[in-house]
C-alpha cells in the first residue's frame, strides 16, 4: 500500500489523465515544478521521492543540450532542491541511457550535487523486457539513498517469460 502525497505535473491533461486513473484528487498536482516554492513545501515524512525529468535534453533523439538545454536542462537541480529539503528515505530517478553520454558529464553533475545534500548515486541500465513487461525498452534507472545507509542491490534479470502486450489487456473491457 502507497499514499501519493504530491506530483508536479505541468500539462494539465496528462494530470487530469493520471488522477483519473489512479484515482486521486488533482489538488495532489503541484504543477509545474519550476513553479514550485520548495523551501515552503511541506509534505511531512516522505519514504519515496521519484524523478523522471525530462529526457529530450540526453535523447538521441532529442536536443542533445543536456543540462544546457534552457527549459528542461535545470529540472534535475529543482529535483535535488526537494530531495535536500523533504529527505526522503529513498530517491528513484529514471531517464535514457543517453544520459551516458560523456558530453553530458551527467554522472559527475548528479552524483556531486547528491552528495552536497547526503546521498549516494547508485545507477544501472535496465532493460524492461528483462523484468516482465513485453517491451524492450532500456532506461537508465538510479537508487540513491543517504550515505550513511547500505548500498542498494539492484535486481537481477529474469529470465524472458514470452510475455506479450495481450496478456496485459483487460478483457472485461468493451471494444469500443
């Protein structure tokens, strides 16, 4: 059992959508993170912080501006503002594997900023058709907890169960 307690989401669409199908209230949207007050947020005891920003900046097939990228290049720094001021007990970024990419010096950035507030960057490339879904789809996937815990033990591959996009299809569902 998890309770959402905030999202920052700035297209009120995929927000609307998303409280729709997860049932919860669109008050929980903090909209778009750049807009954000973070030293006044108050959220109490957070377990999970998760991350996505954006990745059209390390795509390859996106800008390739990486954090220089004038709009979506600084949304990893208001991350690590709220990771610094809600401390949660674990930090979960995703992105693509173009973030690698030596010009970027994305790890480097990431790992020295998380250190500055007292976490650990920890990051694996996973591939989710190795972990059941039926789509081969890598990403680059990072647990960072305070460095005053144990390392995490990413998991391991499992072997491939020929799943396929029907077997995830309701079919309690009408066609139309």
């Amino acid at each position: 059992d998890i309770e959402l307690v905030k999202f920052c989401e700035f297209d009120r669409r995929v927000a609307a959508a998303f409280c729709r199908l997860h049932d919860e209230p669109i008050t929980k949207n903090l909209g778009d993170i750049t807009a954000v007050n973070i030293p006044s947020l108050d959220c109490g005891d957070i377990d999970v912080l998760t991350s996505t920003f954006p990745c059209q900046s390390f795509s390859t097939a996106g800008t390739q501006l990486g954090f220089e990228h004038e709009q979506k290049g600084n949304l990893f720094e208001k991350t690590a503002q709220m990771i610094d001021k809600l401390k949660p007990k674990v930090v979960l970024l995703e992105n693509v594997r173009g973030i690698l990419a030596k010009k970027f010096d994305a790890m480097n950035i990431i790992s020295t900023r998380l250190a500055q507030i007292g976490y650990r960057l920890q990051w694996q490339v996973m591939n989710a058709v190795n972990h059941g879904l039926p789509q081969a789809r890598q990403r680059w996937i990072a647990v960072c907890l305070p460095v005053d815990k144990p390392l995490f033990k990413y998991p391991d591959a499992r072997p491939n169960n020929h799943k396929v996009v029907a077997d995830f299809i309701d079919s309690t569902v009408t066609d139309r």
